[in-house]
C-alpha cells in the first residue's frame, strides 16, 4: 500500500466506517445478549425450527469456535453457529441464527447470488492478497510491460471488491428472510423481532463498510495507475 495524502482521501471514510460498523454491532450484540427469549428458545434450537419448517432437515446444525464466527456451509450443507448463539436463549442469539438459516433457504431456492458469491470464494482467496503484490510490483516496472502486470493485479484484486458487492444482496436477503421466518412463526413477541430486526441491521452495516472499503481500494489503484501514465 502506497501512504501518501491520495490515499489518505480515498480510505480515510472507509476506514471510519468500517470501524464505526465494528462499534456498532459488537455493541448492539452483547445489548441483546443480555434480553433472554421469553420462550427460553436457543439460537441452536430457533435455527433447527426454521430448517425443519422449510423441509430441510438434512441440514445440520453444528457449534464452532470464535465470536460471531456464524456461518452457513452451502457445500456441506451444515450451519455452524459459534457458542454465544448455539447454546444462548437471547434476541441477539435468535438473530444471528435465524440470519444463517436465510442463508440454508437461500440454497434450497439456488438463489443466485449466494452461488455467485460461493463461485467467487477460490478467487478471492488468491486475488486478495496476491493482487496487491503483483500490482506494487508491476506499478514499479517501467514501460507497457509494467502496465500490463499492474492491471493484472488490480483485476486480481477486483475479485475481493465484486465480491463484497455481491455479499450485499446476500446479506441483506438472508436478513429478510429472517424477519419473515420469525414473524410467521408466532412464537416471538413483536418486541423481540423488533431486536432482533435492530441486531440485523448493525451486522449489515459490517458488509457495506467491506464494500466501501474495497470499491475505494480499487479508485485508489486506478488513480495510482492515471497519476502514472
């Protein structure tokens, strides 16, 4: 990364932001962690419901470790919720289990996003840290040749920001079909969905900070690029 003032008006907002979503949704979780179901109902069992409920009980529901470490597997079709959700009767826990639960809804409709998203994952992996390289290396070579190898990494890196930009839609859908699961269930007061609608909105404010973050990441390569022609 080249630290100069250009880069400090591309990224300055982006960085706030992403730092204010962090705020943001870690406070609004441990807030909700602490209001209890009045069901007693767990993120573990909330999850089982709704998966049941939409004739997908061969999807398993598994602990794993770390903090906000949720996730759905739509290759082993297996939603991995971390402890303070799987085994925690709160709104926040509801929340971010009937979230991943959209995800596993998601997959029975082949909505087409996720499977974007999920095409996009091995890209990703390789372009997000080898396309920066291979840019830095190719803005610092002389001539067409140099030109050439910079572009091929700010495509390769353009993998990380087409990818946020998809996660967008996935998120915000798994969201709604969360609120919409809960709702027709019944068995959560108006006052508890509205938390968890409050939870939902915070981790999606995480997804467009990323988004942001790499959109500005690549103007910042291409104005990088324009300076140097």
């Amino acid at each position: 990364m080249f630290l100069d003032s250009t880069y400090l008006l591309y990224m300055a907002l982006p960085l706030l932001l992403g730092l204010w979503a962090q705020f943001r949704v870690q406070g609004t979780f441990r807030q909700y962690t602490k209001v209890r179901t009045a069901n007693g109902m767990t993120g573990a069992q909330v999850a089982r419901q709704i998966l049941d409920a939409n004739g997908l009980q061969g999807v398993a529901v598994e602990r794993v470790g770390g903090m906000l470490s949720d996730h759905y597997d739509p290759r082993g079709k297996v939603l991995r919720l971390s402890e303070a959700v799987y085994a925690t009767p709160s709104v926040a826990a509801v929340g971010v289990a009937a979230h991943e639960a959209g995800h596993a809804l998601q997959d029975k409709l082949h909505y087409s996003p996720l499977r974007l998203r999920s095409t996009l994952v091995p890209a990703v992996n390789f372009g997000s840290w080898l396309g920066p390289i291979i840019f830095m290396v190719g803005f610092f070579m002389s001539g067409a040749t140099g030109n050439a190898i910079a572009w091929f990494g700010l495509l390769l890196f353009g993998t990380t920001a087409l990818f946020a930009l998809v996660t967008l839609p996935v998120e915000f859908d798994a969201s709604k079909r969360a609120r919409q699961q809960l709702a027709v269930s019944g068995i959560f007061s108006p006052q508890e969905i509205k938390g968890v609608g409050q939870v939902l909105d915070a981790a999606a404010l995480t997804y467009v900070a990323a988004a942001v973050q790499a959109v500005a990441t690549m103007l910042y390569y291409l104005s990088l690029l324009s300076r140097r022609d």
